[in-house]
C-alpha cells in the first residue's frame, strides 16, 4: 500500500522514514526546493535518539499528479498551509480513501473536512517530537503516540502506522484530545520561541514557570466555557510534566523561529484568544503571546516545508 504524505518538514519526514522502514511505498509532497532535492538525493534520513542513522528512499513531486490513486494520506504541513494542502490531497485521494491530519493548532481539520468531505477526512494528534537537521534529515526527540478519531475508514491506516512502529489508540472523542494537546502548546511553543530556549528551560526560571502556568490554565478555561472535557485534571501539572519529559527537545515553533519561516502561532494561542472571545473567557497572557511572537513572525519568510 502506498502512503501519500503531504509536507517535507520534521515530522513529514520522521512518519515518511517510519513507514518506509516497513517496505510500505512512501510518496512525500512538498514545495521546499531544497527538501525536495535533499529527498531526491539520498533518500528520508533517520537519526534514532541513541544517535544511529539509516536512510530509506521515498518518492517526491512538488505537485499532485492528478490521478486519484492515493487510499492513505497525511497532512503534516503548517496550519498556514492546510488550505493549499487540502486542496492538493483532493486532487490525489481516492474517493475511497482517507486524509489524516496530525497538525498542531485548531482549525485545519474543518478545512480538510471542507475540501475532501467527511468520509475522506480524518482528525488525529501525534505526541511524537522531531527535529529538522537539515533538509530531508530528521531526528527523533522524543517518543510518543498516535491517536485517531474512530472513523469507519481508520482500521488500514491505523494498522499501517502500527506496522511502522507508531502506538496507535483510537478514541471517539479526538476533540479533547487536540485540546488537550493545544493547551499545552500554547503554553509551551511560545515561550520557548521567544525566549529560544529548549522545553525543559522554562522550568528552571521561576517567573517563565510561572508565565507557562497562567498561559494554561486561560487556555484550559476556554476548553471548559466550550463543554470540551480535557484529558488531564489539572492544566499545569500537566503542562509541567510534559515540559520535565521533554526538557532537551526544540519545539517545532522555536524551530521555525531559528529557520526564520513563518510559526504555527495564529493557530495555536491566536486561536485560544478567538475562541476565548467566543465564550467570554478573557485570555490578557495568551494575547500577549500571540502578539509577541506574530511579531518574530512579521520577519519571516513563507519558504518552508
């Protein structure tokens, strides 16, 4: 079976390697010229965590090829790209396929589910952490999951990311999943971005942990005001916890800042303030954030993966 992933950045490129591992034929699509090449060249590049490195050939276009041939898909693209990528994978699903995306941020599953249908698309979160080392050359920074949306097209692609070595769970509640996962987020990508320093710092500085604190618990308020049931009972511990656990790793925010490419921040704690707004949930430290790091963004360029 052959897997489709739309994107060549950090985790495109660790699930292209995973699946590829397997003898599974992987089809990376993406428009950053230097990835593209890298890819073309010598192949996706795994570097485990205990330093050994294999390389597995993949395919790469840097457009659909207009034939619906592809049953299983992934999106991993920035949110700021989810509507071209959408309209991309339509282009190139089957119409009995599935598109999974495993973004960070709120808003690109409706976009998805927009341009293929709810047949043909798919909500998930990954815990997986990766770090781009150079183009088409990724290293694992920390080990975790894969969670689906129970779908009544999951079954193949869950068992082909289990066969790559992904622990697959699939709930019927993926909402407070990625909610879950957003109030982390938000409360962690940003303040490694701005401060550029890895997730494990904002720990060691009393008034940052503090900071860290506050961004989570107004983004847990909002999840609360819109009924979402979040998966742990206190957004700080948990906030904490998952900074402690993956203290050396380079969140993918303060990477785009050090690339100097455009973040995921309108997404993550911009959203947190719209939906905020919403249900009156007032969110003064999320804005802020937004705001600081829009700010870093305002230098950015759009050539990215």
């Amino acid at each position: 079976m052959d897997v489709l992933i739309i994107g060549i950045g950090a985790l495109a490129c660790l699930f292209a390697a995973r699946l590829a591992s397997t003898g599974m034929g992987v089809t990376l699509l993406g428009s950053w010229v230097e990835g593209l090449t890298a890819l073309r060249q010598n192949g996706v590049r795994l570097t485990e965590m205990d330093g050994s490195e294999r390389s597995f050939p993949v395919r790469v276009i840097s457009a659909p090829n207009g034939n619906k041939n592809f049953r299983q898909a992934l999106v991993l693209v920035k949110s700021w790209q989810t509507q071209r990528a959408a309209q991309q994978l339509d282009s190139c699903l089957s119409s009995d396929g599935i598109g999974l995306t495993l973004q960070n941020g709120l808003g690109n599953f409706e976009i998805l589910e927009a341009a293929l249908g709810s047949q043909r698309a798919l909500l998930g979160i990954t815990t997986f952490g990766a770090n781009l080392l150079e183009p088409g050359h990724v290293r694992l920074a920390g080990n975790g999951k894969v969670i689906l949306g129970a779908h009544p097209r999951v079954e193949p692609l869950a068992d082909c990311l289990h066969e790559a070595g992904f622990p697959v769970e699939i709930v019927s509640d993926p909402e407070s999943l990625l909610w879950g996962k957003l109030v982390i987020n938000a409360a962690i990508n940003s303040l490694t971005a701005l401060l550029r320093v890895p997730n494990g710092e904002l720990l060691e500085r009393p008034s940052v942990r503090q900071l860290m604190g506050k961004a989570a618990l107004e983004a847990a308020s909002v999840a609360v005001a819109r009924g979402i049931h979040l998966p742990y009972p206190d957004p700080v511990v948990a906030v904490e916890e998952v900074a402690r656990n993956t203290a050396a790793n380079i969140s993918s925010m303060l990477q785009d800042v050090l690339r100097g490419t455009p973040t995921e921040i309108d997404a993550i704690n911009g959203a947190i303030v719209r939906e905020g707004e919403k249900v009156g949930v007032p969110t003064p430290v999320n804005q802020m954030l937004w705001q600081l790091v829009m700010g870093l963004d305002g230098r950015a360029t759009r050539k990215t993966p």
